[in-house]
C-alpha cells in the first residue's frame, strides 16, 4: 500500500524530516512526501528533497492583507476551534485583537485543508504541537480522513510511540499481550524500588558508529541571524518583535543568566514548609508546572493560568485537606515572585520548599493532583491515588480527566479508591506494546539526541511498522485505510 506522509515542518524539526525522507528514497520505500512549512527558517533543505509543488510555504502563501473570516467554513471543523486557537505557547507583544487570531485562524484553516486535499496525503507528519496553527493542522487532518503520526516522549518508561491526536492518545493498536504484562509487572517492581526520572535519554557509548551526530543542517549564528532579518522584512505582518528579546536570551546566556539567578534566589525564599515532618496530616501536593508549555497549552488551555487549576482543587477539595503547591525547579528562575507570594495568600494553600523530594510528597498524599503532568504518572505507578485536569498520557492511563464542573467527584474518588497492582500493570502492559526504542525531542537540543544515527533508524523502522500495525488494526475494526480515504477525496 503506497502512503503520502505530509510533514508539519516545524522550526528544525524539517531537519529530521530531511532524513526520514533520505532514508524512505534509500530504501525504495513505498511512501512519498509533501510538507507544510509555517516557518521560513529552513526552507532550503526541504526544497533540497520535494518538488515546489509538494511544499507548501506558509509563510509566503498567507494572504497579506488580512480579511474577515468567514465562520461558516467551520461546519465540519474537528474539534474546537476557538479552543485551538487558544494554544498559544507565549504570550506575544504585539499588541493583535481577537479578531485578528480569528480571522488568522480561518485562513490557516483553508490554506492547509486546500493544500492537503490536493496533494492527497493519506498521513499528517506532527512531530510538535504546540501553536494554534499545529491543532488547526490537525484538525484538517482529521477532517480529512487522514491518519495523525505524533511521535511522542515516553516519559519515565523512555522511548518513544507515535500519538495519534493533539492529546497524546496511544494508537488503535495499542493491546496488552502476555509479554508486555510480564515487561510492566517488572517496571514497577523497579520504578517503586528505585523511580527513574521523567525524561530517560540513551547513554551515549563513544566511538560506536550509531552514536554518531549524522548532518545537523546548523548554520553559523551570523547566517542564523541573517535569516532572521530576512524573515522580519519578508513578512512584517506576521513578525512578532518579541521574538528578538527571546533569540537574544537563547543565545547570549550570560545576558539573562544573572537576571533569572536574582530572580531563582528570590523565589527559593518563597515557601511555608521546608520539612516533610511539617507537612499537613491530609493533603494534595501539586507540583506547579512550567508555563507557558505546549504540554498544557496544547491540551489543556484552559490551565494555562496555573491559578485556574488552583482555585479547581482547592476549592473541590474535602474538608480537612490542604493543598501543597511546589515549584518546578526549572520555573524557579522565570516564574514572577508576585505568583509565588499570591500564592502563600490563598486560605487552604501552602507552598513547600522547591528541594523537598516530589516522591516523598506523592508517597504521602492523600492524592497527587496535576493538569498533565508526568507527577500524575509517577504517582500511578507508585501505586499512590492520582487525578489530571487535562487530557494527556497520564489521565491516558489512569482513567478520564474530570469536566471543569465535576473535579469534586473526582478528587473525592481518586481518594477513596487507590489503583490496584493490577490495574496499574493492566494499562502500562498495554502502553508498552506501542512502545519503540527511540528517543524523541528537539532537533539541536543538548547531546542532540535526535540526531544521532541509530536513532533516526529507530524512528524511521517505527515509522514503517506503525503504518503496517495501523493498517492492521483499521481492517480489524472495518475503518477505510487513510490511503483510500486519501483517494475518495
């Protein structure tokens, strides 16, 4: 069976596509591409592998001068579009309207299903959601009958598996097997002995060929800025000035380094218990998260003001209980003391010191409670009562997130009923079956564990495997394969 796989070209990731498609053409792979590229910065090496006509440059396609959207294109939209256009990962300078996002929005809409449906893609290529544009991709995709390929983190189970929604949601074929129940019963003997870290990446072994850094397409910081400039003057509708200050943070550390350690000493003084002997004798911890983040504002925009989530719990919570909130040591530097000390002012909320051990208050809690956070799935596994606000892969495996108005039910219930051993190796059992030994992230992050060449293997073998277990899996419940769907549009 012959797939188009229309990459979402991402900031860099265009780069690990780049390869991905190196490795299909090698191969003599069934598969052929197209891609929509929202960002102008690496053009250069897609137009390298596709024809113009498989690409399509968002950048330049957008219409220039903006007009009135119209809503009644929206009738067979896939989900919500306002929710979607709520994603916003940072909140821009410019000064838009949301009128503006609106009618920004529509016209992103019928760009990508016109461009999509013309190329017949049979597979949307997602490798980060994380801005309106990316669910409104998805959202065609769906529409469009097309499959959605999100290769997704594992998390403390390390790995990676291909996501077939904006909510981390496993694929059609993910079932528990004898195996994979053997495999999960035996990490969580290990993980209640010795719990691993949220993000486990593959220990690099010097001089072994698969470990090599294969081409990074990185230009020199001058080159890099150069295309910036160009990037402003090409579409200075689009330019969002804050971007500069962003780029100039990214790249000259010792600019904000001694502005965000101020800031870090500041807020580590900002806490009401430093002990766990001084902890409340019932209470539920909630490790803050760092915000603004595609982990949230993806899935749950709604939480991306992290007070929302705290007036959520804290006033369904039972009598009796108190919130412990922590700050994620990362957002120690970035979060604003105001928040912090806001915070300490809320009846029924206290702040612990950001070094007490987020495994010692999930251990003693009556209840973990997170918006889609990893604490929620370390707590599952751990054998401890969890709940999530949002949509993610923890509210995944430990049951459905509750609506905004029911979080007392759910809080209450999560309490009352722990997970059993056995549900707890039931569900992982059946997230390690799509699991694929590769490790996912950004491209030109520290160690540039994407790229290394055993690595994209990994990924493009997954790749092909999943699109036969997906095939599979569809005759099996009687859905059309996304190749036939592609050609009845």
């Amino acid at each position: 069976m012959h797939y188009k796989i229309a990459f979402y070209d991402f900031g860099s990731t265009a780069i690990m596509h780049r390869h991905l498609i190196g490795m299909a053409r090698s191969e003599g792979a069934s598969l052929s591409f197209c891609a929509m590229q929202p960002n102008p910065y690496y053009r250069a090496i897609t137009r390298e592998a596709l024809d113009p006509a498989d690409i399509l440059d968002v950048f330049s396609a957008l219409p220039r001068s903006q007009t009135r959207g119209d809503s009644s294109v929206l009738d067979s939209y896939q989900g919500g579009f306002i929710e979607d256009l709520a994603a916003l990962k940072r909140t821009l300078r410019r000064d838009r309207s949301g009128n503006w996002w609106f009618d920004h929005g529509i016209a992103t809409y019928q760009l990508y299903r016109e461009f999509l449906s013309r190329r017949e893609a049979t597979h949307l290529f997602m490798p980060t959601i994380e801005t309106p544009e990316a669910k409104i991709a998805v959202a065609v995709a769906r529409e469009l009958g097309m499959g959605v390929i999100v290769p997704t983190d594992m998390r403390n189970v390390s790995g990676g598996y291909f996501a077939c929604d904006c909510t981390e949601t496993p694929p059609l074929y993910a079932e528990a097997t004898p195996e994979t129940r053997a495999r999960a019963a035996q990490f969580v003997r290990d993980f209640r002995e010795k719990p691993l870290p949220a993000r486990r990446l593959p220990e690099v072994k010097p001089n072994d060929p698969d470990y090599e850094i294969i081409e990074r397409h990185l230009p020199p910081f001058w080159k890099r800025s150069l295309r910036f400039a160009q990037a402003a003057f090409e579409r200075s509708d689009l330019f969002e000035p804050a971007i500069i200050r962003l780029s100039l943070m990214r790249n000259f550390a010792w600019i904000r380094e001694p502005i965000r350690g101020q800031r870090a000493r500041r807020n580590a003084a900002q806490y009401d218990i430093g002990d766990v002997a001084d902890l409340p004798k019932r209470f539920i911890y909630y490790p803050l998260h760092f915000t603004p983040e595609a982990s949230i504002n993806t899935p749950a925009p709604f939480y991306v003001d992290q007070m929302r989530a705290i007036d959520a719990l804290r006033l369904a919570m039972p009598n009796g209980c108190i919130l412990v909130a922590k700050e994620h040591p990362a957002c120690l530097p970035l979060r604003s003391t105001a928040f912090l000390r806001k915070l300490r002012q809320l009846p029924g909320v206290v702040v612990a010191n950001v070094k007490m051990s987020s495994l010692e208050l999930m251990k003693r809690a009556a209840l973990t409670a997170t918006v889609t956070g990893t604490a929620a799935l370390e707590a599952f596994l751990l054998g401890r009562p969890a709940v999530l606000l949002g949509p993610a892969i923890p509210s995944w495996l430990i049951g459905p997130h509750p609506p905004a108005n029911d979080v007392r039910a759910a809080i209450a219930g999560a309490i009352d009923k722990p997970p059993t051993d056995e549900f707890v190796v039931e569900r992982l059992a059946k997230f390690l079956s799509v699991r694929y030994p590769f490790a996912y992230g950004s491209v030109h992050e520290p160690g540039e564990p994407v790229l290394r060449r055993g690595n994209m293997r990994n990924m493009w073998e997954a790749l092909k495997d999943h699109l036969e277990r997906e095939r599979r899996a569809k005759e099996r419940i009687g859905a059309p394969p996304a190749a036939s769907l592609a050609a009845s549009r």
